[in-house]
C-alpha cells in the first residue's frame, strides 16, 4: 500500500515537474532573461523551505549544515544550472522534446548509479531486459525527437 502511494506521489511530481519548468521558461520570456527568471525561482523556493521546515519542526537539523562536506552543496549549483538550462532550453527546443530527451537522460543515469548502488542509491544491478527497455526508450525518444 505504502509503494503505491510512493508511486503516485511520484507520478504527481513528474506531472508538476511539466508544468513549472515551462512556467519558469514563460517568466524568461516576460522577463527577457533565463537568468534572471531563475531569480525569483530559487528566493520563492528558499521561502517556501523555510515555512515547511518551521510548520515540520525539524529546525534542530538546521545546526547539521555545518557539519557537511563542501562537495554536498554541488545539488544546488547543479539545480541552479538545470533550472537556467530548462528556462533557456524549453523556449528553443519545446517542452515535449525536452522533456522526452530529459528522461532519456534520466533513465540512463538512474540505470547508472542503481547499477553501482552509487550516491546511496539502493544497488540494482542492469540485466538484459532492462537494458533493452533503456535502448527501446532511447530509440523512441530519437524517433519522437525527429
């Protein structure tokens, strides 16, 4: 029951993944830049952090951050850049090429770090079926693409 709800929860994130990416995409357009659009984004997100954090109560681990080794703050300039590239991308590409060519990228990565149980992913190693499904998919997306 508990992987179900898992499941749909993450289905609901990819249906919310394809409707703010290209919204940031549309404050680039109105603002003349992907840059700046990325502004609001993450000050607007940073907000909304601070308020789950304090509705959860969890504050005590605010005190952990300084505990971190600097390479785990990569996830934000990453997030920075993925934000900028999907703001400066949608617009040129469109958002059903991006997003089919995105999680062809995905798949492949997951398939990757799953593979060698890598950044703490639970390890599932690639068999043949799921490498033909990843080669199936990667297909698809080029012929979907064209």
């Amino acid at each position: 029951m508990q992987t179900t709800l898992f499941y749909i929860l993450t289905l609901v994130m990819g249906v919310i993944l394809s409707i703010y990416l290209p919204m940031n995409s549309a404050v680039a357009r109105h603002l003349g830049s992907p840059i700046t659009a990325s502004m609001p984004f993450f000050f607007v997100a940073f907000l909304t952090t601070i308020g789950i954090l304090l509705i959860s109560g969890d504050t005590r681990t605010l005190m952990k951050l300084k505990q971190l080794p600097p390479y785990m703050f990569l996830p934000g300039f990453i997030a920075a850049f993925m934000v900028l590239g999907t703001t400066f991308l949608i617009p040129k590409i469109g958002a059903r090429r991006f997003f089919i060519l995105a999680i062809a990228g995905q798949v492949l990565m997951a398939m990757i770090l799953s593979h060698f149980g890598a950044l703490e992913s639970p390890k599932d190693p690639v068999t043949l079926k799921k490498l033909a499904g990843a080669i199936l998919m990667v297909i698809g997306a080029a012929i979907s693409t064209l």
